[in-house]
C-alpha cells in the first residue's frame, strides 16, 4: 500500500531536515547517503523515491535553508524596527555574538555552507547565491543615504566581513578559544564603527 500525498510530503521533508543537520555539522562531501537515510529513517530505496541524487538533496537542503534564512532576516529587521532601534547595528551584534558563533544547527546557513559550496551542484550553488543576493537586498534596505548602489554596495561589504569574522572564529574556537573571541569582538567593534560612517 502506497503514501498519501501528504505522508510523501512529509517523508521528504524529514530527509531535507536529516540532511541539513549532517551537512550542517559535518560539511556535505563528509555525509554519505547511508547515514542520511538512516538519520532521516529511512532506507536507501526510499530516499531515491523523493530525490533523484545527493546533488538533488543538497539543491533541496539549499534552497530550504536559505529560505529560512532569508525569512530569519526579515523578521529580525522587522523586530529591530518595531524596537526603534538601528537594524543594521542589531543585525550586527547578533551575528558576531557568541551565541550565533555555537549555533551551527540553526543559524546563518549563508556562514554555515560558505566553505561547501563551491564544490556543490550547479542548482546549489544557484540557490546558495540567490541567497546571499536577498540578503544583500534585505540588509542595503536598512542601511542609512538615498543612493540604492551605495547602500548594496555597503551592505555586501559588511556582510562580507560579517561571514569571514564568523567564520574565523568558529575555525579557532576549539583549539583558541581566546583568538576566537578575540575575532568576534575586534570584528564587530569595526564593523558598528562602519555602519555609522
């Protein structure tokens, strides 16, 4: 006897989820189909009944992750605003905080894949850039002058170092945590000096 539509649904839903945990802290080219279908439960048959391939999947673990992020954003800059206070700043301090650099499992997937992507499929890298450029969209609208280049082009510019302070720290932290604090805050200290300039 078959699935419903729904059960397929959410079948594929739990692989997706399954998947970006894995890929999330162990990088994508180190999970194996085995241990996807096992951690989403299910067995190798039944996860080629939902996606084609593991580039299919990692295309699906994109797209969801980034939406998600995407939406993370948006209601910050919304909560940020209905505060009164400066989104940009907010946004900022949240990102190099230590409680993002722990947060692997849910947060900025954009920091979190930034190392895989360049090896992913065609339609991941396509989903990992649409992304980032939503983003850069989200942030320059926040960002203080009347001139719309130059607001992205200061929003790419902070979020670049965003990332890059992000994820230094989280390559250290293990073995110096003090060097990993140490990124994070010198990091974010010049980045709000930036936001007011």
């Amino acid at each position: 006897m078959g699935v419903s539509k729904q059960q397929a649904i959410e079948n594929k839903r739990a692989i997706v989820a399954a998947a970006d945990k894995l890929f999330r802290e162990r990088g994508v080219a180190a999970v194996g189909l085995a241990e996807l279908t096992k951690a989403a439960g299910f067995t190798q048959g039944g996860f080629y009944n939902h996606f084609k391939s593991k580039d299919a999947l990692v295309a699906a673990v994109m797209d969801k992750a980034t939406e998600d992020g995407a939406a993370q954003l948006v209601a910050a800059i919304e909560a940020y605003k209905a505060k009164a206070t400066d989104p940009m700043k907010r946004y900022t301090e949240w990102y190099l905080s230590s409680g993002h650099l722990a947060d692997i499992a849910t947060g900025c997937p954009l920091t979190v894949f930034a190392g895989d992507v360049r090896r992913l499929g065609k339609e991941a890298r396509q989903s990992y850039a649409r992304g980032l450029a939503s983003n850069f969209d989200q942030l320059a609208s926040v960002i203080g002058g009347e001139n719309p280049q130059e607001k992205r082009k200061k929003a790419i510019a902070l979020f670049s170092q965003m990332v890059g302070s992000l994820q230094l720290s989280r390559a250290v932290v293990e073995t110096d945590p003090v060097l990993a604090d140490e990124i994070l805050e010198y990091g974010r200290q010049q980045l709000l000096q930036a936001i007011d300039v």
